[in-house]
C-alpha cells in the first residue's frame, strides 16, 4: 500500500489515480497523519462479460485487476542465444500475423 502526503497527491494524481484503477490502495496523509484512503471501487457484475463471469465461477479463469505482479519481473528469462524467437516475430510481422 503506497502512501502519500496531500502535496505529493495534488501534483501527482493522474499517477496515482491509475494506480488506484489497476487495484493499488493510497493512504493520504496530512503532516504525516493519515487523513483518508484511495481504493478502487470494487469492480460491478455489469462490467464484465456474462460468459467470464460464468467461466470465473466455475474456477477456469479468474479475473484480475490488470496488473502484472511485481515479482514477475523478477523471474529468470530464458535464453534464446539464436534469436529464435526475434527471427519468428519478425518472420510473423512481415507475414501480417
């Protein structure tokens, strides 16, 4: 949970607000007191497609919030010392894939 003093969310809150939007939660502070709490609404069946909601409720998806973990960028890559994979991107480009 971030947290910021009213100042900083004044000339920042555009960056804030998408981090609300994308499930962040910010504790507002006022000389260093906590004075409120920025969480996203929580997301409304009518938002959602019926058939993902009936696939999330059956356990076969689940519906995040549109973030990608942060530990995700954390995890090994594989090497591709060939450039395979570059040269069958570039392959499906110019294909028009």
């Amino acid at each position: 949970m971030k947290t910021a003093a009213v100042s900083e969310l004044k000339a920042l809150l555009s960056e804030y607000l998408a981090g609300v939007k994308a499930g962040e939660e910010v504790i507002v502070t006022d000389r260093g007191k906590p004075i409120a709490k920025l969480i996203p609404i929580s997301r409304g069946d009518n938002d959602i497609p019926g058939r993902l909601l009936i696939l999330e409720k059956a356990g076969l998806v689940k519906i995040g919030s549109g973030r990608i973990p942060e530990s995700f960028w954390k995890r090994p890559r594989i090497e591709d010392k060939k450039g395979l994979a570059l040269k069958a991107l570039l392959q499906d480009r110019e294909e028009g894939k």
